[in-house]
C-alpha cells in the first residue's frame, strides 16, 4: 500500500505555548489534518442536532408509528445497499476525491434546509421526510467513500491508530453536546427548525475542506472488472471478512434498536425531549472515554482483542434499555448507563475496524473495498429498520428492543475462527497479517 510520497506540507502549531503544544495531540498540531478534523467536528455536531430533531419531526409533526418510523430510518439507510459498490468504483476513478466531498457537503446543506421550509409553509409531510432523509444518505454514501483516501493523505501509516481515535473522538465530543443542545433547542424551537443547524453544519464542512489541499491517490484508469474488485478483495482476506460480518451484525440488530429508541423513550417510558437529549449526551460522555483511551488499550491487549472487547461492550449496556422500569430518576438512570457503557464500546469497536481498514487496504482498490464494504455494512441498516418496525407491530416495542440488543451481541462471534484477535496492530495491506 503506498503511504509515502509528496503530501501537503506539514505547518505545525508552532504559534501556542511550549506548554500548550505539548498537550495537543501530534496529528492536531499539522494545520491540514486540523482543518479536516475541524470541519468533521463541526458537521458531527449538526448531525447530533439531526439525530434527535428529525426522529421527533416523525413523531410529533407528522405523526408517524412505529412500521413509519422503521421506514423513515430505513430511507437514509437504503442508499448504501443500492450505491455503495457503484459509488466506490466512482470514486476510484476519481483524483479529486476532495471536490466531490465539498459538493456533497453544500447539496445536503440545500436539502435539508427544505424541512424547515416546508415546516413555515405548513407543508411538511412524511414523504417529504422521506425524500430528504434517502437524498441526503445518497450524498453520504459519495462523501464517505471518498474519505478514506483522503484520510491516508493526511495521517501517516503508522499513526492510523491515532488518526482514527481522534477523528472518532470528534463523533464522541459531537454526542457529548450535540444531542442536549438539540433536545433543548427541539422544545424552544421546534424540532424541524432545529434542522437549520445541520443544514449551516454542512456548509462549514464543505468551508474547511476547501482550505486543504492534499496529494490524494491517483485514480485507477482500468476499464473493465471493477465493479466486484472490492467484493473479492473482501472474500480473500480473512480479517476483512470477519470484521464485515461483526459490523454488519452489530449494524442490523442496533438498527432495530435505535429506530424504535425515541418512540419508545418518549411514549413508553414518557421521558422528555431535553431529558433524553442529556441521556444521550451522558452516553457520549463513555464515547469520549472510549476514543480518549483506544491507543493505550491497544498498546495494553492489541488492536484485534480491543475489536473483539468492542464487539461485547458496545451492545450490552443496551439490554438496560429494554429492562428500564419504575421512577423518572430510576429510568433515566438505567437509561444513563446503558448509553454510557455502550458509547465506550463502540469507539473501541470504531477505532479498531477504521484502522485494520486503513492498514490492510491498498490505496488502489480503497474505496472499491470501502464501496463494498458499506454496501453490506451499511446496507443492512435499512433492513433492520424495517424490521424492527415490523417485529413492534407485532410483539411491540420493549421485546423488540430486547431482540435487538441480544441480536447485536451475537456479533463477537464472527471474529474467534478468525485471525483477528491475534492482531496486535493494523494488519499489512492485505489484511492478513499484523504489521510489523
């Protein structure tokens, strides 16, 4: 895999104090990983504000139940299994990945300033929230299959590991925030209005993106046989593979879950909007932990047990939910800890599976593997959404969520027949064996 070559030149905090500078982590200190990691922060953040805004659009303007809101989570799901592979062809062939990113950031930008719109015209519909919610995953399938290349060109290869606890320590510190302030927001606002935050969220992406300049990998010109290159790499490689089918598992029974959590929070357990937004940010606060600590955790036992650990501790706390009963203060405790432990658990998971992808995949096929990749990673989100709507219709909302939770669990087990617990560190390209 190359890693090396021309890159963008190195401009370092030199500016703040001596004291200053050596609390800053490396990566921070070189002024284009900054104002990507920046422009990530200030997009999760809005993404925060969506995560509670647009399920409580459903819910309370638009009146969905429980098989409508399987579907509208499935809407911005769906993409990823339809596009996913033929979107990371695209973008194999593309030098200029960045370009796509920006245009990608300022058409959700547009796109998501309808509702609001809509909302103040007295015209907002579920189909309208269906429409946005598919567009805008569409263009997050283009923007994401297009960052890992981009990610390489900034961190080098053997800084994966802290790259990727820093960038997905941004999506914690975002958690922390985001969903208190947008569960406050939703009761002075409204919650389709509170979707204007997002839509200027992408716009200050799309700014930061602008103001890097990288040596990105060159496209790949070959004609023919592209479409399945990603899928084979996939097959071929043992660590890979087994991490496909951990995600994948934890993403189709979680997306059960989640798609059933705020209908469930607010008209089961009957907790607030600003409540359950500072649960979430209390979950958040175990997701920042978890980012904060990846790289001594896999100093300690290795980037695979650390994965294999991820795969135990991010689901788990999730069987509180279903199990959450009695006093306000009693359920919003429960509530509390479930999203706290699980928030741990998932960086480790995160970080983990980032890292053994950057390493193990060479620059040539990235986002063919990553195209594929989401397609089946990504792709069974809208499948568990739909299910899970389906399964509450039926057996209703608490049992689901226990299937959901013991579901997601059963993920561990795809990665004991293979190598990965043995790596203790990124596999080489290939994703065979630990590096060096």
């Amino acid at each position: 895999m190359s890693t090396s070559g021309s890159r963008e030149p190195v401009e370092r905090a030199s500016g703040l104090p001596a004291r200053l500078r050596r609390r800053v982590p490396g990566l921070l200190r070189e002024k284009a990983f900054r104002r990507y990691w920046t422009g990530q922060a200030i997009s999760l953040f809005g993404d925060q504000l969506s995560s509670v805004a647009i399920p409580l659009v459903g819910v309370t303007e638009v009146h969905a139940d429980a098989a409508q809101m399987g579907f509208l989570s499935a809407a911005a799901w769906l993409p990823s299994l339809f596009f996913s592979l033929h979107a990371g062809v695209w973008a194999d062939r593309r030098t200029h990945r960045r370009r796509v990113m920006i245009a990608a950031d300022l058409a959700r930008a547009g796109l998501t300033a309808t509702v609001p719109l809509a909302y103040v015209l007295h015209s907002l519909t579920l189909l309208h929230l269906y429409a946005v919610a598919f567009a805008t995953g569409t263009l997050a399938v283009l923007f994401d299959v297009c960052d890992p290349p981009l990610f390489n060109s900034l961190v080098p290869a053997g800084r994966y590991v802290e790259g990727n606890a820093l960038t997905h320590g941004n999506r914690a510190m975002s958690q922390v925030a985001g969903p208190g302030v947008g569960g406050l927001l939703v009761q002075v606002f409204s919650a389709p209005m509170v979707l204007l935050g997002d839509a200027l969220s992408f716009v200050g992406s799309a700014l930061f993106l602008s103001r890097i300049n990288p040596v990105e990998p060159q496209a790949e010109r070959k004609a023919r046989g592209q479409l399945m290159d990603g899928g084979r790499f996939i097959a071929r490689s043992p660590v890979v593979r087994a991490a496909l089918g951990a995600t994948a598992t934890v993403n189709l029974f979680t997306s059960m879950f989640s798609a059933l959590f705020v209908l469930y929070a607010t008209r089961v357990l009957h907790v607030s909007p600003g409540l359950l937004g500072v649960v979430l940010s209390v979950g958040a606060v175990g997701g920042l932990l978890g980012a904060g600590c990846a790289g001594r955790i896999v100093r300690w036992i290795g980037l695979g047990r650390m994965f294999l650990v991820g795969c135990i501790a991010f689901p788990a706390p999730l069987l509180l939910i279903p199990a959450a009963h009695g006093p306000a203060s009693l359920v919003a405790g429960f509530l509390g800890a479930a999203e706290f432990g699980s928030g741990v658990g998932v960086m480790w998971l995160d970080v983990a599976v980032a890292s053994i992808l950057a390493a193990g995949v060479p620059d040539s096929l990235r986002s063919r593997v990553l195209g594929a990749y989401r397609a089946v990673n990504f792709g069974v989100r809208p499948l568990g959404s739909l299910a899970g709507g389906a399964l509450a219709g039926v057996i209703g909302l608490r049992p689901t969520l226990w299937v959901g939770a013991v579901g997601a669990l059963m993920a561990f087990l795809w990665l004991l027949p293979a190598p990965v617990p043995g790596l203790r560190g990124p596999p080489v390209s290939g994703g065979s064996a630990p590096a060096g």
